[in-house]
C-alpha cells in the first residue's frame, strides 16, 4: 500500500499551541516500523493550477505570499510562514497522490485501489477562505483533479467521474460542502457532532448529526444507516474517506465517545463498504487532538491497519 507524508515540512507554532503537529512525525514512524508492506513517499506539492480548481486565484495568491488580512489568518489558527504556505500545498498534494494510485492512474502499473495521506482531511477550507487548522481543502482538490484525470484517460467515456466524500471527523466537513453545494457529480457525507464546531454549518448532500456523549453501538447504527442512503443516492466511482481520530473518547476537541474498538470498526465499515463496490479509495487523517497524542496515534495506526487488510484484497 501506497501512503504519502509531508511531516517534514515544518510548520513553526508558537509555544503553547493546541494543534498537535508532533502526531504526524509519531505516525509515520510507527507505520514504518510496524507495517512493512505500506510503501512511504515524500508527498509532491499541489500546483497553483491544481489549487485554483478549488480555490480563487486572490486566496492562492495571498497564501503563498503571506498578505492574508490578519483577520483571515487568525481564522485558519495557524501563523504565516513559507513553512506553513508549503505544508499546506504538500497536504494537498499527498491526497491527489493517494487517490491518483488508488484509481490507478498517472502510469501506475496497476490500481492499488487504497492509497493514503498520513496527513490531509482539511475539510474547513473554502475556496475563498481557511478556518479550524484547514488551509487548502485536500479532498476537494483531489476530487476535481482525478475527474480531470479520469476524463482524459477515458476520452469515450461519456458520464464524469464520481466521487464520494465520506467524512467521519468529528467536525463537520463545511467547506467541503460548499465547494460541491452545486455539484452533482460529488457526493458530500458528513457525520459530525451536532453542538461541536463549526457552528454556522452548510448543507452536505447528507449530514449525521450526533449528540455529544455518543458511544460505540449508536454511531455504528447512525454510520449504517448513512452509508445505506448514500448507495440508494449515488454510485461512485471514488471515494476520499476522512478518517477522523478526534470521535475518540479522549480526545480534547471531539465531545463523542467512541472506543478504540469502535473507531475501528468504523473503519473496517467504510473500507468493506468501498471494498464490496470494488470503488478505489484515498483516505486522509483528518483531525485527532487527544490529551493523550499517543491515543490519537493509536486510533490513526488502527486505521491504516485496516486499510492494508484491504489493499491486500486488491492485490490478490
């Protein structure tokens, strides 16, 4: 299995911080000493074109550049840097990365089906603008770039691409969901505490709200239910699947309840529900601020256990 990380691209944080940047690091390091068959690759860094797919030419611009009103900056809680403007476009580029594989394109000798971000899910960017630790929105770039890609590849075909956003961090995922307000041929899913942030929420394809204190059995239903009526609304072709770690128990930010056991799950859910639909999936990480980083860690690694399991179907 394919993954791609950028946590070598350091973004400065003042001290005292809340964002845990150090997970990524503490990932990547346990993926390669535990699981052997995950192949690392440094991510590439998305293209001004390729962001501009998603974003306004004035919001690239003022990214790169660090002339972000501070107002605007304050809102992504994160300070400029030219580390910060790089990281965000590796972010970006490791999702694209992983689904291009996962649908077997861009010279790939054959679809791996499942490919990986060690980092991504930045699902709270706007075209126009950043907020909750999101600047560029990673799912949304992949999801046009690959319908680009896929068209070209398959000139004859006359139906796009389609592609399903299944988004299980615990946030709602609202700039995914305005970027494709419009859009038929991208399914938003969204499962999200109701009371958690953002507060102001948009209208996915389909919203999941759950109360805080949410367990194990309850959300596993509600997840059910969920991916039931995405199949009866929409047939895939892709799906980028955010694989939030912050619906732990313990985490600082998620207000749910969920177990390791749980989450796990979760996972093994979304995967055999791509799996059985023979759709090729790119999964990010998505959010996870445990008290314990250590916890957030072990529900990620849980996660890409998963994922290999199932890519070793595909390999097969």
């Amino acid at each position: 299995m394919h993954a791609f990380y950028a946590d070598n691209f350091v973004l400065p944080l003042p001290p005292g911080h809340r964002f845990p940047m150090g997970k990524y690091k503490l990932l990547r390091d346990r993926v390669v000493n535990e699981l052997s068959e995950v192949r690392m690759h440094q991510a590439p860094a998305a293209s001004d074109g390729e962001l501009a797919l998603v974003h306004t030419p004035a919001y690239i611009d003022a990214i790169t550049h660090g002339t972000l009103p501070a107002p605007a900056q304050r809102d992504i809680g994160f300070p400029w840097s030219p580390g910060m403007a790089e990281r965000a476009r590796r972010s970006a580029g490791a999702t694209v990365a992983a689904a291009r594989l996962a649908l077997g394109l861009g010279g790939a000798s054959q679809p791996g089906g499942i490919a990986a971000n060690m980092a991504g899910g930045t699902h709270h960017a706007y075209a126009h603008k950043g907020g909750g630790f999101c600047v560029f929105n990673d799912a949304a770039i992949a999801a046009r770039l690959m319908q680009a890609e896929w068209a070209r590849a398959h000139r004859n075909e006359r139906k796009p691409l389609q592609v399903a956003v299944i988004d299980l961090d615990v946030h709602q995922g609202n700039g995914t969901a305005s970027i494709f307000a419009h859009d038929p041929t991208v399914f938003t899913l969204s499962m999200h505490g109701q009371k958690n942030f953002p507060f102001r929420k948009e209208a996915s394809d389909l919203d999941v709200e759950l109360p805080d204190g949410c367990l194990d059995a309850p959300y596993l239903q509600a997840l059910e239910h969920a991916l039931d009526e995405l199949a009866r609304r929409f047939e895939p072709g892709l799906v980028l699947f955010l694989a939030g770690a912050d619906p732990f128990e313990g985490d600082r930010l998620g207000r749910l309840a969920l177990s390791f056991d749980g989450l796990e799950a979760r996972d093994r859910r979304v995967f055999d529900w791509a799996w059985q639909r023979r759709i090729p999936l790119a999964f990010s990480m998505a959010g996870g601020y445990g008290v314990n980083i250590d916890d957030t860690v072990q529900v990620q690694m849980n996660t890409c256990r998963v994922a290999l399991a199932y890519w070793r179907r595909w390999s097969a």
